[in-house]
C-alpha cells in the first residue's frame, strides 16, 4: 500500500506549535506583584495549545510545573508551606471571592487541566487541598471561540489567571495584554483552518487505507512474536529540579505469544526517581530503587530472546528505550498503528481494545503487567481476526 508522504511541519520550541501557526510573537509580558504557579496536570501538557503555557511566558513573575501532586517535588512542597499562598480553585466550603479578599495571597496556585483532572490534581494532593481557595465570576463569555465552553463561566487558564489578577491587584485592565497571544492564537487557528486544502485528520484518517491490503499481513506473517511492554523514569519536561538525562528504562516485561513465557525485569535508576513514577507504574518506589542492576537485568533480556524473534508493541515508546539502553529490537511490529489502518481511525488505549474483546486483564505487579496481557490479548486477536469488527468501535484515544 503507497502512503503518501506527509509534509514535516517545523515546531517552534517556544510555544511548541507549529511555526504557521506559532503565536509567540504577539506574547506580551506582564509583570505582577503576585507570583503565580501554574500546575499543569501531564495529560493537559500534551494538548496541542496549552493557554497554560502561553500564560506562563506572558508573566514573568510565573512558573510552571507538570505534575499529578506536589508531593515530592521540593519546590512545590516548600511553596505550599509557606503564609500568603492560596488556590484558584472554584470548589470546596471555605471558597473566597476574589472581589472580597482582603488581604491578596503573595503567591497563586492555578492548576491547569480538564476539570475532572484539576479536580483529582487537588483533593488528592494534601498539600494542596489544605491552601485557602478563591473563586471569581467572569465579566464576559470566554473569548475561545474556536472551542465550546460548557458554561459561559467557564474560561480558559490564561483568561482566568488574567481576571484574578486583576481583581486581587486592584488593577483593573492591567493584565489585559496578556490576551493578546491568546486572541493571536484564536485568529490564526481559524484562518488556518478556513485554508486548510488537507481537510481535517478526520476525513483523512477515512481516506487512508482506501487500498485493501491487509495491514496485518507483516504481523500474521512472523514466525516468532513477543509481546512487549517497557516503563520508565521520565520526569515532566518543564520540571525546574529535574536532573539530566533522557527517560531511562526501569520496568521490562514481555511474553512469547507461542508458548506463553514471560519475563520481567525491574532496572535500578541511574537518576533520581521522578515523584510520579511510583503513582503511574503502581508500584511502590522501594521496589525500584532497590531492583536488579540495569546491566544484568538488560543480560538477562538478551537471553530471553532468540533468533528470528520479532517483538510486538502498541507503540514505540518501548522499542525507543531498549534503543537507548544499547539493545535494539530489530525486528519490531507497532501493532496500534498496524490497527490504526485496518480501521481508518485511532483504536483508543489497549486497554479499551482488550476490553471490546471482552479480554479480563488479571492483576500483574504494577501496570506494566496488565498492559502486557492487553498488548498480548489485541495481537492474538489481531491475528485471528478477530480485530476487524471488536476494534472498529473506538474508545478514547490516549
């Protein structure tokens, strides 16, 4: 099947749009009395625009952090202890109204995410859950127009930040400016979008298998496959205390499809633990910090491995950290994007696929575990066919 080839689009690293659509050059800085934090939970930092982000380089007295908690990150731990730091946050019993406060915190802590996300980012932080909160009502709908509030009191983070600030300053129109990449922002979207000849990544994603090969040929057609599924220590890219070094593999498990063999290695870090590791694989950070040293564990693996092995992966994130630890896979078979074809769409999480397969997931040491017997569960499906209909129902796309 002849794909066709995609033009490379050049990222600004700045704002991390691309660079027709880049909105840096209309950011307007403005300084504040009131130093504000922005916690972005990480599923809001891979949103394509973040007025997060464009709130964070308008106001200099402003940093930004990528977290689920601030428990364990030192800078966050010591700014939550310390008098004069409240909460934006509109729920909760002891809420103020940013138009009443009488004495105006030192120090605002604005969390960025959907509102189910920021709602867990904060009650299952205590540290954060005990700040005193304030709340605000909007003068005016929000001006996102290319996306539908839910409610006209709903705004965005940059226009929130914009309107408490300006209340807690008594600065009426001061922080204004900040707007203006966001209204640049807004204005080159829907330009862009009237010119686009590409039409949407929807219609083409229906147009892009509309020559029936069959996409699993290559991984119906492999003598040998292994499931595989990796975890790592990979800490938020805008974490300000993070210590160098790229994500490095901690959790390897695998299965041969064939007979059923399993391998599972946990790799001692080489840096320091990222405080969310432990939250996301499920494990307790004992169990790495104390794990097998990385050259036997990696020893091990090769072991495990034979000739004519071909490993299978939904995506290749695991497939990019054995590369890194000096041990590339080879022959490797992405089987998300291989399903991707065979339904002209996104199949959602291998999760939400093992699940319309009706595939019960047992419990594993971590989630590392559970995602390899979904990973192993899709492709022997993939492989009987059974893919076709039971995966044409997408769930939500990670």
């Amino acid at each position: 099947m002849e794909a066709r080839a995609e033009a490379f689009r050049e990222i600004c690293l700045r704002c991390r749009r691309p660079k027709r659509v880049c909105w840096c050059d209309a950011v307007t800085p403005v300084p504040s009395r009131t130093r504000v934090v922005f916690i972005q939970h990480p599923r809001e930092f891979k949103v394509p625009i973040s007025t997060c982000r464009m709130a964070h380089l308008s106001l200099p007295n402003s940093e930004l952090h990528v977290a689920v908690t601030a428990v364990g990150t030192p800078a966050l731990e010591a700014l939550c202890a310390r008098p004069g730091t409240a909460l934006l946050f509109p729920l909760g019993d002891d809420v103020v109204d940013a138009d009443t406060i009488d004495s105006p915190p030192q120090t605002l802590v604005v969390v960025d995410g959907t509102w189910a996300n920021a709602r867990k980012l904060v009650t299952n932080c205590p540290l954060l859950s005990k700040l005193p909160r304030l709340a605000f009502r909007p003068d005016a709908p929000s001006r996102y127009r290319i996306r539908a509030e839910p409610d006209d009191d709903f705004v965005s983070t940059i226009e929130a930040t914009a309107i408490v600030l300006e209340k807690l300053e008594r600065a009426p129109g001061r922080f204004l400016p900040i707007l203006t990449a966001f209204d640049a922002m807004v204005e080159r979207q829907l330009d862009y979008a009237k010119g686009n000849e590409r039409r949407t990544r929807h219609a083409r994603l229906k147009a892009r298998n509309t020559v029936r090969v069959d996409p699993l040929a290559e991984l119906k057609a492999a003598p040998s496959l292994v499931a595989v599924f990796g975890e790592a220590n990979a800490w938020p890219l805008d974490a300000v205390d993070a210590p160098a070094g790229e994500a490095e593999l901690v959790q390897l498990v695998a299965e041969r499809l064939d007979t059923g063999a399993r391998f599972e290695a946990f790799l001692r870090p080489t840096r320091r633990l990222a405080p969310s590791v432990p939250l996301h694989l499920d494990l307790p950070s004992s169990v790495l910090e104390t794990a097998e040293p990385r050259g036997a564990a990696l020893e091990r693996w090769a072991g495990f491995l034979k000739p004519g092995d071909v490993l299978v992966g939904w995506g290749r994130y695991c497939r990019d950290l054995l590369e890194r630890e000096g041990h590339p896979c080879g022959a490797f078979i992405d089987v998300r994007a291989q399903l991707c074809q065979l339904n002209a769409g996104r199949p959602g999480s291998v999760e939400a696929c093992a699940a319309r397969l009706e595939v019960a997931l047992p419990e594993g040491r971590g989630r590392a575990a559970r995602r390899l017997n979904a990973v192993a569960a899709v492709t022997r499906a993939a492989i009987s066919g059974r893919a076709t209909d039971a995966l044409s129902r997408p769930g939500k796309a990670r």
